[in-house]
C-alpha cells in the first residue's frame, strides 16, 4: 500500500535552501526528517544543560540568595505596575 503523502506550500527560495542541504539523492521529504531531529537533539542538549546549571546553582547558597532577590524585585516591579495602571 502506497504511504499517503501531503504537500507543503513554501516560496520558492525557501525550497531552493531545503535543496541545497540535500545530500546527493535525499528528498525533500529526508531534508525536513533530518532537520526535525537535529533541532529535537538541540533542543534536549539545552535543556539537559540548563538543568544541570540549574542543580548546580542550587548548591551554591549564594547564587540561590541572589536569584531569590531578583525574583523579589520582579515581584514588587510587577505589582507596581500594576498599581499604577489603575
């Protein structure tokens, strides 16, 4: 059984850019699979990265006062402008 395929409208220039990251003989079709999964793997590399920085931070007494005095004046900023608006 033939697989059900769809068709995507781009300019032209952008189908121009997808054909020259083509590999010799890959479609279109591969093009796209293959930037969908190295932008899911980038993306898993920041946010494993930003949490590891994250429980790092969080050992560090210091970096966790100073975020929580910068969460503090964002809160106090945010109700200001609030109150200023009414």
């Amino acid at each position: 059984m033939a697989e059900n395929k769809t068709t995507i409208t781009t300019r032209p220039t952008t189908r121009d850019e997808l054909q020259t990251l083509a590999k010799p003989n890959e479609s279109l079709d591969a093009v796209i699979n293959r930037l969908i999964g190295h932008y899911k793997s980038t993306q898993t590399r920041n946010r494993l990265a930003w949490e590891a920085r994250i429980a790092n931070d969080r050992q560090n007494a210091s970096a966790v006062a100073w975020a929580e005095r910068q969460a503090d004046r964002l809160v106090d900023r945010l109700a200001q402008r609030q109150a200023a608006r009414e």
